[in-house]
C-alpha cells in the first residue's frame, strides 16, 4: 500500500474550498419578489438619497425598465440588498411586485460588507471625513479577508481604495501613508 501524501491532500482539499468559494462570488440573475428583500443594516451610504431622486429614477425606470439589475444575498430566502438600494426604493415606489436581481448565495458578512463598499465608493460623493472613514472600515474588510485566505482578488477593490484616497482633501503625509499601505496587497 503506497504512502499517504498529506500535503497533496491539503492542496487539493484547499483548491477545492477556494473554487467553492469562487462559485459563491457568481452572481445568479433572476425576478426576486420585493417583500423578500431586506436592507442592508450597515448600509449608510444611501442616507444621502433624497426622495426627489428617487422619484426621478422611478420614472426613468418606468420609461426605460430596469438598466441594471440589483444585487442582493440569498440568506436562506431572505434577500439582503447589497448594491442598489436606490433602484429598490425606485422599484417600490411603482408598485412592483418583482424586481430584477443578480443573486449571490450564502456569502458571509465580511463578502457582503466587501461587495457592499465597491458597489457603493465609486458612484457617490463623500466629503473627505466620510471618505476617510469608508477607506478605514473597507481596507479593514479587505485586510481581515486577505489574511484568513478568504479573498485574492483585490485589483479592483485597490484601485476603489486609490480613487477615494486621492479625493481627500487631508494633509499629504497621512493620505500618502495610507496609500503606501496598500502596496501590502500586490
């Protein structure tokens, strides 16, 4: 009987955890029914949507349908909105009964949390506290994700980090500090 190669075993078994993983981050695009859809609890970046907005986007969505669908979480039935909380009050705001979804399953907080940041840094305006304050709670995330072996992919989300940081209007120093602690992630 030949020798047992633990190390072997340890790979496969580790290349088999991150494809299942992988499989997870591919979003499934399917009509999900309005009232199984939860916000976000630690969604803040839709507090500066006014209702003008959103009734302005309504009509769009009207007129041309739903362009981009949003993201949410399946958590067992429950669908937890990650990307597109403006488009989902929109939607309400017609009366559909169904929306438009690219569906995720199973993701754990930390993958939400990750998701819900690079869907939200890039297409809104922050003051540079708030910048500040999001760059701080997402390189966090990405950190937290990177050191358990649980994400790899960060091109994307670096280059959302760099975009926020060169926005702020802080002293140089700090804001060069922190974008030389990105270079860690390469």
């Amino acid at each position: 009987m030949g020798k047992i190669n633990i190390e072997n075993i340890t790979k496969a078994a580790n290349k088999a955890a991150q494809s299942a993983y992988e499989l997870k981050l591919v979003p499934k695009r399917q009509q999900i029914r309005c009232d199984q859809i939860e916000y976000h609890p630690k969604n803040r970046f839709a507090k500066h949507d006014d209702e003008q907005s959103i009734r302005d986007l309504a009509d769009d969505i009207e007129n041309n349908g739903l362009i981009s669908p949003i993201a949410v979480n399946d958590r067992g039935g429950v669908y937890r909105l990650l990307s597109g909380e403006r488009r989902f009050r929109a939607t309400l705001l017609l009366h559909k009964e169904v929306v438009d979804c690219n569906v995720y399953y199973h993701l754990d907080n930390a993958t939400e949390m990750r998701i819900l940041y690079a869907a939200n840094l890039e297409v809104r305006k922050y003051s540079s506290s708030e910048i500040l304050t999001f760059y701080k709670e997402f390189y966090a995330v990405l950190k937290r994700q990177i050191d358990s072996g649980q994400y790899n992919g960060v091109k994307h989300e670096l280059i959302i980090l760099k975009k926020l940081l060169m926005q702020i209007d802080y002293p140089a120093d700090p804001v060069q500090e922190m974008l030389n602690s990105l270079n860690q992630f390469r």
